[in-house]
C-alpha cells in the first residue's frame, strides 16, 4: 500500500491553520486548504494516516461545492494546482488532487448541524431530555429513526481539541444576529435536503452533516471549510438500514467501531492502528467516493 500523507511543511509558505486533518496555508489573500491523509476519531488524531483519503474528500467536497452553487456562492475557486499562486508551485507534487485554493472569509463561530436521521450526540440528547439541542421531537423514535423533518442543530466551534457544545437558536441569534441566522437555517437544509435527494438515488443516507459559513467583503454569506465529506457527514448505505440499532456506515464509523471494540479510553494518545483496519477504511472512503461522486 502507498505510504499516506501525514503532514505538510512547506517552508515559504504561512501557514494559517492546522486541524485534525487539513493543513492550511496563507497565500496572496487566499487560503490552501490541503487535506492530508491523517484521520480522527472522537476528536483524536490516529498515529496512521489512511493512504489517498485527503484526494477523496477533495473530490467530494469539489463536487457538492459545485452541486451547491445554484443555492449558496461558496469559497472555492480551483483545484488546479497549476492556478494556485506562484508560491505553492514548489510543493505541486504534493499538493496535486488534495488541495483547493479558496477565498478567504471570516469564519462564523458556529458549526452548522442537519440532521435527518436520529444518531451519535443527537440520539444521546434525545434519549435524556426527549430534544435535540432543545428542538422536540415525537415520543417513541428509536435509534436511527428517520427524523419527520430534518432538523437544524447548531453547536459553537470549540477551540483547541474541547468538543463542540450544542447552541439554541436564541443562543445562535446572539452569537450572529437574527437576520444571518435565519439564512443560514435556511440555506443548510436546502443543502441537507439536496444533497440527501441525491444520495439516496444512489443508495446512501445522509444522517447528518456539518457545514461552516463565513463572511466575505461586503458581507456575503458564503459556504465555506468543507462540505458533505464523510469526515463531515454519517453516510449509510440504504441498503443495511434499519431502525432502533446503529448503522453501518460507509465512513468512519467503522473506525470508531473498532476503536470501542478494543476499549480504548478515547483520550490520545490513540492506538497504533492495524493494517487491515487502515485498508477496510481506507475502501471505505474509496466506495463512498465511487458512490456519491459520478
Ligand atoms: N474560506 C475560509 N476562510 C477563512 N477560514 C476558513 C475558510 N474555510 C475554512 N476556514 C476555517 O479554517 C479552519 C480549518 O480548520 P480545520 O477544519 O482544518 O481544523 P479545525 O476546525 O481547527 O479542527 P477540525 O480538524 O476538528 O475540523 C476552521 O477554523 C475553519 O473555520
Ligand atoms: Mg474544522
């Protein structure tokens, strides 16, 4: 197996950020985001990157960006390399099919949850106060429920490794303002409601999904950060599903799987990770790639 990308160091350029698993840069008022091949769980980064995941999640996110134009502009504007400031062209080999230079914009502090099915933090809330994130739902749902409409489930952007908190929408609305907050609601479950449509033609679910937005000049609302990657997102395969159990999943929930199943304390730092279990995920990616991206 090729060996994965763990982590850049492009000497020359500045660089803006470094998450979980994106490596950003600064470049002549731009951003380059590059997605490398390290994996998280539970918020921890795993000590083996996962070969070529990086290229998978630029192409999805290239595409849905894509898909998405006609509802929201977004911070995209190429992944070709070749058009990437002067700057980058000494680290094109590395860069080539992980990165996407993007307009810079500023970020809004709230990470923009849909959710259509009932799992993970949303199931666990719902279990305890029959909400989620203070939104009612019918008594009864079981696990994994379909959700009567999807619902938008904020949470603030935690820094430096705390997880993120669940936000009302008051709480939203003073975070941003009234007026950004309703867009915003609006626009995430076109996108939820699009981007489901699609998927389920082509046998996946989407339970849930991430989106981040932020301000360009002249205060546009534009997409931002990634969207509808399975690092973003529950993808399950429609044919497995079934209610009041976890599902399969296409994406990291396999991973996560494992890592219960060996009773690690989810504190880093994370196990060294077998072999079979960094290809079963890396197919993972590759089929969820092959599936949603035609
Ligand atoms: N177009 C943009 N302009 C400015 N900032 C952006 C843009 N797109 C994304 N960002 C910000 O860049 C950062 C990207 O960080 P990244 O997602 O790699 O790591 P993180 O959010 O710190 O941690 P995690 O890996 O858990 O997501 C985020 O803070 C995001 O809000
Ligand atoms: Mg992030």
């Amino acid at each position: 197996m090729e060996k994965g990308l763990a982590r850049t160091d492009f000497t020359g350029l500045k660089l803006f950020s470094r998450g979980k698993v994106r490596d950003t840069y600064e470049a002549d008022g731009g951003l380059i985001m590059v997605a490398t091949d390290r994996i998280s769980a539970f918020d921890v980064i795993m000590p083996n990157p996962i070969p070529g995941k990086g290229k998978i999640l630029t192409r999805m996110s290239a595409f849905w960006f894509k898909e998405m134009e006609g509802i929201i502009e977004n911070h995209l504007m190429t992944t070709d390399v070749r058009q990437f400031p002067e700057a980058c062209q000494p680290f094109a080999d590395v860069l080539e099919g992980r990165s996407m230079l993007v307009k810079k914009a500023s970020p809004l502090p709230v990470e923009c949850i849909v959710r259509g099915y009932l799992s993970g933090s949303g199931w666990k809330d719902y279990c305890e106060t029959g909400a989620v994130s203070g939104i009612r739902l019918p008594d009864g749902l079981k696990e994994s429920a379909k959700l009567p409409e999807a619902i938008f489930t904020p949470s603030t952007k935690a820094q430096d490794g705390a997880h993120d908190l669940p936000v009302t929408r008051i709480e939203m609305e003073n975070l941003i303002g009234r007026s950004l907050t309703e867009k915003i609601i609006k626009v995430s479950l076109q996108i939820y409601r699009k981007a489901s449509a699609m998927a389920d033609e082509r046998g996946i679910i989407i339970a849930d999904t991430k989106m981040e937005f932020g301000l360009a000049p002249g205060d546009r609302l534009i997409l931002i950060d990634e969207v509808l990657t399975p690092d973003s997102s529950r993808f399950w395969p429609k044919a497995d599903y079934g209610e009041g159990r976890s599902q399969k999943s296409f994406d990291k929930q396999f991973l996560r799987d494992y890592l219960l199943s060996i009773k690690w304390n989810q504190k880093p730092p994370a196990p060294e990770l077998p072999l079979h279990i960094i290809e079963k995920t890396k197919e993972k990616y590759e089929e969820a790639l092959n599936r949603l991206v035609k």
